[in-house]
C-alpha cells in the first residue's frame, strides 16, 4: 500500500510557513467594541499572499470593520533538516 505525502508537507517544503494572524475588527452594531478573530493557514513570507486575500474577502463581504491585524509565522521544515535515504534496513 502506497503511502500519500500530506499536502500541508509538500507546502512547506516549497516555502510555505505556518502564518497565524490575530484579527481585531469592530462589531458592525456597536463600532467601539472589538471582537479578536484568529486565523491560521500556510502562507508565504513575507508577502503573505493567503493571508491578503483573506482579508479582502473580509473586507468585501462582512460588516465587521478591520481595527488591526497582528502576524505571526515560523518555518517548521528547513531545507537543512531534511535528508535523503541512502539505504533502507528490514528486520524479521
């Protein structure tokens, strides 16, 4: 049975980081209080591209005001810690 290479693996092996973003928007009835939204994804850094398009769907299609959007992410593949193999052992 051959086994299938998760699709959050291949994205980070070409560069994808896990970007999580804390959201702070108004509530579209009572604009002086804020609400937090987090979101997390993969993303590309520094350009955060997913995350763009996240935000202009928001900014299109809910009521909720944007207030402030702070950005985290970290890379949790690097190419130095991966490694070919070069043999492979069985054992009874």
């Amino acid at each position: 049975m051959a086994s299938r290479v998760s699709d959050d693996f291949v994205r980070q092996l070409k560069g994808f980081c896990l970007t999580t973003a804390e959201i702070l928007y108004r509530l579209p009835d009572y604009r002086l209080i804020l609400q937090t939204y987090i979101w997390q994804d993969y993303d590309l850094a520094p350009e955060f591209p997913v995350l763009h398009k996240f935000l202009d769907f928001w900014n299109a299609s809910l009521d909720g005001p944007l207030h402030s959007v702070r950005v985290a992410h970290v890379r949790l593949i690097r190419p130095a810690e991966i490694r070919t193999v070069k043999a492979q052992f069985a054992l009874h």
